[in-house]
C-alpha cells in the first residue's frame, strides 16, 4: 500500500492561497475552518525584514501526537489508505484533547462562533445530522473518516482528499495533475496549484517524483523536532516558522 | 482495635445544618442550581457550543477549568482523608468522614461539568470503554476518577456503618488513597505530557497537582466544617475543635506556603526562559492580568501571611475568610493555567497576531455556576442526612488534650 505524502516547494508557491478555496469548495468547510491554510509570517526588520509564508494542511504525521491523545480512537492513522489520519466521527465525543496535541494547529471543532456574519450555519440550516447542509455538497460523504460535511460536536480535518485519492490506480507512483489518467484522482489544493509548488505521491516507492525532490532539493518537515514525523515535506527558501513575537513587540524583538 | 471499633455509636455534636438554616441555605442553593442548568441547557440545545467562547484556537476553556478545579479538590480532599484513615494522624478522625463526603460530592460536580462541554457526552459512555486506547492518558483518566468514585462510595458506605478501622476499611482506604493518587496524578500528566504546549509540558506537574489540590481541598474542607456548626465552635465536639485550633491551621499554613512556592518556580523558570510560548505566557498574560496578580496577593500570599501567625491562624473567623480567599485564588489559579497552555497561538501566522484573548461566556460562567451549586446541594443534603460529623467514639470521648498530641 502507498504512504501518500505531498511536497511543497515555497520557492514557487505565491501565496494565493488558492489552495486554501479549492479545499474548502471541495470538502464544504465553514469559514475559518481551513483545513488548507496559508500562513503568512513577518522576521526580522528593516533592512533585512521578510514576510515568509507557508501552504498548511494536515502533515498526516507518521508518529501522530493526536492519534495517541484520542480516548477513542475517533482519531486514527490508517495504513491501508496510505497512513492518512482521519476523524471518525460516529466516535469523536468532541473532548478537544487532539486539538490540544496536534502541534501544527490542523483540527477544526466547528461548534464555535462564526468567523463572520452572516452566520452561514443558520442560512443553510443542518439536515440528516449535519451541521450544516449546503445545496452543494461532496456526494462521497463518509463519516468514519470524516468526509462529507460533519455533524455537531466533532472535531473535523484535512483527509489529503481522501474520497478522491481512494481511487487513484494501484501502485501508482505520483499522481500528478497534469496526467490526464489520474488528475481526478490528485487532491484539491495540489490540482488547483497555479505555480504548481505541489506534488503529491507515494513516499514508500522509490521511484516516485515526490521522493525524488525531498533527496535532490533537500525536503524539510516543519516542526520536526516535535518527533511526529510529517508526511509533508517543505522545499526551499523559506521553509521554517519564525519564533511567535506578539505584533506589538515585533520592534522589541 | 479492628472489630473493637466496628459497631460502636458514632458521636456528633449540633449540626446547624439540620435545622432551618439547612433547609433555607438549601433552598437557595437549589434556586441557583435550577437556574444555571437550565440556562446552561438552554443555550447548548439551542445553539450549542457556539455559545462558549472558546475556538478551535482555544479550544479548552473555562468548564474545563472548573472540572479542574473540582477534580483535584476532590482529590485533595481524598489525600487529607487519607492521613487518619491510611496513615493514622488520629487527630484529623473529626473530620474524615465530612472529607470523604465532599470528595465524592465535588467529584460528582466537576464530571457534570465536564460533560456539558464535551461534543457528544453519551458516546464517551461506549466509546472510551470499547475502543481501550491505553495510549490516551484521557482514557486513563476515565478509568482512575472511575475508580476514584468507587472507592470513595465504598469508603463512605463502610465510615456511615461505623465500620472504623476494620480490616476491609482499611484496606479500601488504602485503595481510594492509590486511587486518588492516580486520578489527580494522571490528570496532571493530560497536561503535562504536551510538549507541543511548553506552558504545561512538565514531568513534575503531579506533584505540582497534589499539593494544590489538597491546597483547595483543605479549604474547602475548613469552610464546610465552620458552615456545619453555624460558624460556632462551641457547638463543635472538642476533638474537631482541638484539630481546628491545632493540627489543622498549621498543616493550612504549610500547604499555602508550598503552593506559593510552586508557583514562585514555576515562574522563575518561565520568566527567565527565551521560549516565548512560556515566557510570554508569564509577561504579557498572567503578570500583565490585574486579576492573575489579585488572585496570586489575595488569594495566596496574603492568606498565607496571615496564616504564618500563631495568633490569627488560630482564629474561627481568620480561617474562614482564608479558606473563602484560597479558595478563589486556586479557581483563578485552574483558569489560568488552563488558559495560560493556549494563548499562544499555535502555528497560526499573521492570521492571530497576537496573545489569543477569551473572556468566558455567560453559558460557560453558567456551567461554573452550576457545578458549585450543585456541590452545595449536595453537601447541604449529606449534612442533613447523613450525619457527616462521625468519629469513632475514643476520639469523640478522648479528652481534647490527649487528641491535640502530636501534629501532622
């Protein structure tokens, strides 16, 4: 089985952050709730001031702190659909704890306030045990991996669009979206990626595009000290969080 | 000593609580009760938990605070029930059966509260228990309070039989104490073993736990057993009042001490750390709160000033108003510290510039609010019926004199 992995080169990414919206159209999240981010960050200053950003989706850790927290194992690595970490949400109890444990802040409990008004909950009012139900919606919604639209209470994230990555051919290498065989299968923000700063693959083939660019253009993992191990890896300039200076002190620092 | 002890009346003085003022105080705290579940409930099935403050960036908040608190007093409470039914401080008998009551009250409070916050409560009941995840210290927390619960129920059932000192008393007395060891221990660790959250990541954090749960479990305990007796000592047996004139004040003295010492380490580290996800908790959200340091001076280091004097610590009326101000000291203590792990936000760019800030809603301050009420419901109807002022007779009969040897 593939250990899906996905490569992100910031020395071509923008920062448009159109990843984040093909994500959210693609899994029908609430604003806020941006299982795809991009972070902007300001170091340093004047002379040598930069602004970095960085694309953030779930790093599908390969030792997943969250997965370790979860009293019920609603949150749960699974191997055999290529070691992506999933929320089954006919177990979460809504406990919070991997929210807490996930150090790269990639867990949405979306039973809070609304980041803006017109509170987009109560125009479209939630059906058949969701939270909300848009008029679009993903048709392969699949809750014990928290696909689809979740109900009250749980805690939702990015699933590496697992409801298309499921049927990529067997033993592919990449799937790359400018291949016409498997560009269905590509996950969202990777298909939508303009510069294409993206790649996705299989990190346990050794043939695969992914690999190949994590050894010759030497692919970090962000965090990597906290020992989880991500299956995203970082290209380039830039590949590095700057230490958390509040907005008002950035002078002080 | 096992079998001479069993069976024996056990001895209590005027309890205030039994006439009016126990039905008028109960009443209120009813009122109250009724109230703040209601509205709690109101707000959580109408629009559920978007009516807490807290966010998937903040995501623990008040509640969890409160069932903190809760949890290790009532831990706390368990440990001082401990020193004269597992290790033989006889002097504090006068009050070890109020401490196992309140225990498993407060517990009792403090797991409502936690299940208000959760997503999905009635899940947690089949979800925990089949899916066995021994990895999550959550699920271990389930099983110790489990336990926990248990062994004080059982502890209370054998104290209200007036089985003392039999062997089975004993040995359940051996178990609640490990219980609660773990309980409030591994409680710790759910924080402590974060070491994405530097704030909490702390292997000595049980320690930390116990002592200030017994801290506010001790205040607790000196405000319920003054409230029991009308705030009068003379209606009190002499042993109680020979341990609240002795023993008592000066091991209160000691705990406030070592917690103000715990937080002043705690602090020292903080602030001389370069991390700023724990030196910029200390600077610019606990010290630049004006209720963090009201709660730190009032709540803690002026009760412990108070209490260092042999004089005033003596003092029915100084007691109580330092047992009132420890006891919202350690509440703002809990908040703090829970808060205090999330203000710092986490890999979040310029999209949270700053210190996340959260102010508790009106639906959390409820829930707050219930879980004390509810306590004092509780506790006003063990009062009345339970008659949780018991001690075995040699100390209810020993001569105040002979029960003020030694100090524990």
């Amino acid at each position: 089985m593939a250990k899906w992995g996905m490569v992100i080169d910031l020395d071509k990414c923008t920062g448009c952050q159109a990843c984040t919206t093909a994500c959210s159209m693609e899994n029908n999240t609430l604003p806020g709730e941006s299982w795809q981010d991009v972070l902007f960050y300001n170091a340093g200053e004047y002379p040598s001031a930069q602004m970095k950003w960085l694309p953030r989706p779930c790093m599908q850790c390969e030792n997943p702190s969250c997965v370790h927290v979860c009293p019920t194992r609603a949150t749960y690595k699974d191997p055999d659909a290529g070691g992506i970490v999933f929320v089954d949400w006919n177990k979460c109890i809504g406990c919070k704890y991997c929210m807490i444990a996930c150090p790269y802040g990639v867990r949405f409990y979306s039973d809070e306030k609304p980041l803006i008004e017109p509170d987009i909950r109560d125009a479209y009012p939630g059906e058949n045990g969701q939270l909300w139900s848009p008029p679009y919606q993903n048709p392969e919604e699949d809750w014990r991996r928290g696909i689809g639209i979740q109900p009250k209470g749980v805690v939702s994230k990015c699933t590496f669009c697992y409801h298309k990555v499921k049927h990529a051919p067997e033993g592919i290498a990449d799937l790359d979206e400018d291949n016409p065989e498997v560009k269905e299968y590509v996950p969202a923000c990777v298909r939508t990626c303009a510069p294409k700063a993206r790649y996705f693959g299989d990190l346990d083939n050794p043939e695969s595009q992914v690999n190949r660019l994590i050894g010759d253009k030497h692919g970090v993992r962000l965090k990597d000290h906290t020992g989880n191990k991500p299956q995203v890896y970082y290209l380039g300039a830039g590949a590095g969080v700057p230490a958390f200076t509040p907005a008002d002190r950035e002078n002080d620092a | 000593m096992s079998s001479s002890m069993k069976g024996m009346t056990p001895r209590t003085h005027d309890n205030a609580l039994q006439g009016p003022l126990g039905w008028g105080l109960l009443v209120i705290a009813a009122v109250v009760m009724v109230v703040s579940l209601g509205f709690g409930l109101y707000q959580l099935t109408t629009t559920g938990h978007t009516s807490f403050n807290t966010s998937s960036n903040l995501p623990w908040g008040q509640p969890i605070a409160t069932y903190l608190y809760f949890a290790l007093a009532s831990s706390g409470l368990g440990l001082i029930a401990s020193l004269p039914l597992v290790f033989g401080f006889k002097q504090y008998y006068p009050v070890a059966k109020r401490c196992i009551f309140l225990a498993f009250i407060v517990l009792i409070s403090g797991m409502l509260v936690l299940a208000l916050e959760l997503g999905h409560v009635f899940r947690m009941l089949w979800a925990i228990p089949l899916n066995l995840q021994v990895q999550s210290a959550m699920f271990w927390m389930g099983v110790f309070y489990a336990l926990d619960l248990l062994f004080l129920l059982w502890k209370f059932s054998k104290l209200q039989g007036g089985e003392w000192d039999s062997r089975t008393a004993k040995q359940v007395g051996i178990a609640s104490f490990i219980g609660v060891l773990l309980a409030s221990g591994n409680l710790a660790l759910i924080f402590g073993m974060m070491s994405m959250r530097p704030f909490w990541f702390d292997a000595l954090l049980p320690i930390y736990f116990y002592f200030t749960g017994v801290t506010s479990g001790m205040a607790a305990l000196v405000f319920f057993t003054y409230l029991a007796h009308g705030f009068q000592r003379d209606r009190m047996n002499p042993a109680l009042q020979a341990l609240l004139t002795g023993a008592m004040p000066k091991l209160f003295a000691a705990l406030i001490g070592g917690t103000l010492l715990f937080i002043t380490v705690r602090a020292i580290t903080g602030l001389y750390s370069n991390h700023p996800e724990i030196n910029l908790v200390w600077t610019d959200y606990l010290f630049a709160s004006p209720l963090y340091n009201a709660a730190l001076l009032l709540g803690l280091l002026l009760p412990f000033v108070v209490m260092l004097s042999a004089s005033l610590r003596n003092r029915m009326d100084v007691q109580v108003l330092v047992a009132c101000l420890v006891f919202l000291g350690l509440f703002a203590e809990r908040f703090y510290f829970v808060v205090g792990g999330q203000v710092v936000p986490l890999f979040k760019g310029t999209w949270e510039p700053g210190l996340l800030s959260y102010t508790p809603s009106a639906t959390e301050w409820a829930l707050t609010l219930f879980g004390w009420s509810l306590c004092f419901v509780l506790y006003l109807l063990g009062e009345k019926f339970l008659t949780l002022g018991d001690m075995p007779r040699q100390i209810a009969e020993a001569p105040a004199a002979g029960t003020q040897a030694g100090t524990a």
